[in-house]
C-alpha cells in the first residue's frame, strides 16, 4: 500500500466517495503492517478506533438513558432502576 494508491475501485464498489485519501489509508492500516514496511509515511489505524469506539459508546449510553431508563423506576432496596419487566419478574419470585 503505497501513497499513489487508488482506491477508486473501493469507493465505486461500496457507493462512497472519500474526501481525504490520506485518513482512509490511515483507517485501513494495522499496526503489524507499518512494523513490516518501514518506508511507509501514514499512522496506522488505532487512534481512530479508540475515537470511534469512544463515538459508539457515548451514543449507545445516550440511547439507553434516554429509552430504557425513561420506562424504568426505582428499586428501593437496592437502588437499582428496573424496566417494568424486570418489576414484574421481581414481583412474580416474592
């Protein structure tokens, strides 16, 4: 993987078309490689899946606390939040 590299034939056959070919390099470049071509001028891809990791996590808690705990009430032994099913199971076992 070279810095002339096209990748006009990826961007045709998943339908996209990337603005900076430089960080596309970047996301599909594994530490391993960059330690098997010395000569080779780009990062490898791990900050960029610590962001998007960190992107992920912060939307999936805003979607958990803004639907599941929304329908969720105290439990007051224990101070938990339970969904109304995990009330009625609790209800059901006592």
């Amino acid at each position: 993987m070279n810095d002339s590299r096209d990748f006009s034939s990826l961007e045709k056959k998943i339908g996209l078309t990337f603005s900076n070919p430089v960080l596309l390099k970047q996301a599909l470049t594994h530490r391993s490689y960059l330690n098997e071509h010395k000569d080779v001028s780009w990062d490898h891809n791990e900050r960029l899946e610590f962001l998007g990791d960190a992107v992920l996590e912060l939307i999936i808690t805003d979607y958990l606390f803004h639907h599941q705990l929304s329908s969720c009430k105290p439990f007051k032994r224990r101070g938990n939040y339970l969904s109304p099913h995990e009330r009625k199971s609790r209800k059901l076992l006592h």
